[in-house]
C-alpha cells in the first residue's frame, strides 16, 4: 500500500464519517438554536432543558436515517474490502 492509497482510504473514511453524521448533527443544532431562543424569550435558564429534547429528536433522526447511514457505511466496507482483494 502506497501513501497515496492510504491517504484515499483516510479521505473515503472521513467524508463516509461526515455524511453518515450529517442528519443528527443537523437536527441538533437546529433543536438547540429553538431551544435557546425559547430560553432567551422566556428567561427560563433550566440546563436540562436543552438535553431530553436534543437527545429525543437525534433518536428519532437516527431512526429515520438508519438506511442512509447503513448506505454510505456499507458502499465504503465495500470499497475498502475490493481494495484488500485486489491487493491494492
């Protein structure tokens, strides 16, 4: 294996990482911007506040995007795998 092979398998792994993350992290800075904002307008400085609606809304993210992030996962297993049997 080359270094220009490993650093393609390095590239593949973090762009796989970033679009397989994107919808969670998405929806959690959205659930967190409302929820300051709600907190901003109401006075309302509870810190538990911000956790069980982020936590909730990633769970259901997480479920709805289960094929899409299986999809990316799996399409880069399957690149790194015919990579070892082609010996790079």
């Amino acid at each position: 294996m080359s270094e220009v092979d490993a650093i393609d398998l390095v590239q593949s792994a973090i762009f796989t990482v970033l679009i397989a993350s994107a919808p969670a992290v998405g929806i959690a800075m959205a659930v967190g911007i409302a929820i300051a904002l709600l907190q901003a307008l109401t006075q309302v400085q509870e810190m538990t506040l911000t956790f069980i609606p982020k936590i909730v809304a990633i769970l259901v993210v997480a479920a709805l995007s289960a094929t899409f992030m299986g999809a990316h996962i799996f399409a880069l297993t399957e690149t790194v795998y015919g990579r070892i049997a082609n010996g790079f």
